[in-house]
C-alpha cells in the first residue's frame, strides 16, 4: 500500500513538474495610437469617413510580423494586435484626422445614419516592422467628395525610428508613422473641400446689378 501511495504521488510530482516546464508565457496584445498634434487651420465643418482600408496578406494576421533577414520575416505568437490591423489603422487615422481637421466628426467605416462629406479609402503596401531599427507604412490613399465626385489621390511614405528592441517601441513607431500619414490625408482634404467651396460660389445664382433703373412717368399736367 505504501509503495502504491509512493507511486501515485511521484506521478503527480511528474505531471506538475511537467505542467510547470510546458507553460508558456502570457500574450501581450497591442493598439494604434492617434500621435497628431493640433496646428493653426480653422476647423472643418464637413464629416469625414475613414475606410475601408485594405492591408497586405502577410500582415493581416493578429501576429506581429517582423523583419528577421533579407527576404525573411517571423510571427510573433506571444505579441499581438489588440484588433484586426486595418481596424486599427483605421481608427487611428480618424483619430489623426479629427486632431488635424479640429472637427470631431470624423467616423471609421461603416457607420449607419453618418452622412460624410468626404470619404478617406486606404491601400496600404507595406507594413513593415524591424524590432530595434523602423516601423514603416507606405500607404496609398483617395479622397472623394460624396456631393460631387471630385478625388484627389496621393502615396505616402513613412519611416520611423524604433529605438529598442521592444514590442511596445514596434507599435509607437507605427503610430508616429500613420500619424504622417494622416497629415498628408488632412492637406488632402482641405484642398478638396477649398475647391468644393470656390465651385459652389462660381454657381450660385447673381442677382442682376446691372439693369437701369425705369425713367419715371410724368405726370399729366393740369390746367
């Protein structure tokens, strides 16, 4: 019976010494920051939507992805994104916007009974990230105004500095980059709307200054 007993009890100094050994460590889960800073502009007194952006398959995963060699990248299975990444982008590129326009009604997309004046589409490239090197975004974008159909497309490229081998240096670095990225969108979209202004004024009615006055009636004269 003793022997029974020592033997059950080695089994389970076994499992839990085993149990002990397999455990992994804990996942960390990051987001997407606003990082704009607010300038001198007027505010904007338009809506704006901000999607949908599209991201590259390899990153579309909720793995970071990092840049171990030349033509060689490895998943991160214990540092994650806290949301799918084009959500993220998304939401921090509205953030971005509404600090940059001084407006707060700016949107992700979908968003039911949000009637934007313009509408913000993303294609990024590239979402490259170095642990201890770069964080880079290189993004094409497009700008539509919903009343006339007028666009205006650019490509923004943007590299930041990591300056440490953390996860948490990684996504600030992406953050500041997407941060540049939006200022080019906001420029983008202060231009479209100046021009939205300039052709509605061109095609407001005049009213007619030009016209003379009627020479008055004389009187009949009275004997």
């Amino acid at each position: 019976m003793a022997t029974r007993a020592r033997y059950l009890l080695t089994i389970a100094l076994v499992a839990a010494i085993g149990a002990g050994c397999g455990a992994t460590p804990p996942a960390r889960f990051y987001t997407l920051d606003s990082q704009a800073t607010a300038g001198d502009a007027a505010a904007a007194s338009y809506a704006v939507m901000v999607g949908p952006v599209a991201i590259p398959g390899e990153v579309d995963r909720p793995q970071f992805v990092v840049h171990v060699a030349s033509n060689r990248v490895a998943l991160d299975e214990f540092n994650r994104w806290a949301a799918p990444l084009n959500d993220a982008i998304a939401r921090a590129v509205a953030g971005n916007l509404a600090v940059l326009l001084a407006t707060p009604d700016v949107a992700t997309a979908p968003l039911a009974n949000f009637n934007a004046a313009y509408v913000v589409t993303m294609d990024v490239q590239r979402f490259d990230s170095t642990p201890g090197e770069a964080a880079l975004v290189d993004a094409v974008w497009s700008v539509r105004a919903t009343a006339s159909g007028a666009t205006r497309s650019g490509r923004s490229v943007a590299r930041e500095v990591v300056p440490d081998k953390s996860f948490d240096a990684l996504a600030a670095a992406h953050s500041r980059a997407l941060a540049n990225v939006s200022a080019d969108i906001a420029a983008a979209i202060r231009t479209v709307a100046a021009e939205d202004a300039k052709a509605a004024q061109a095609n407001a009615p005049k009213s007619d200054t030009s016209a003379k006055p009627g020479k008055p009636r004389s009187r009949p004269r009275t004997q």
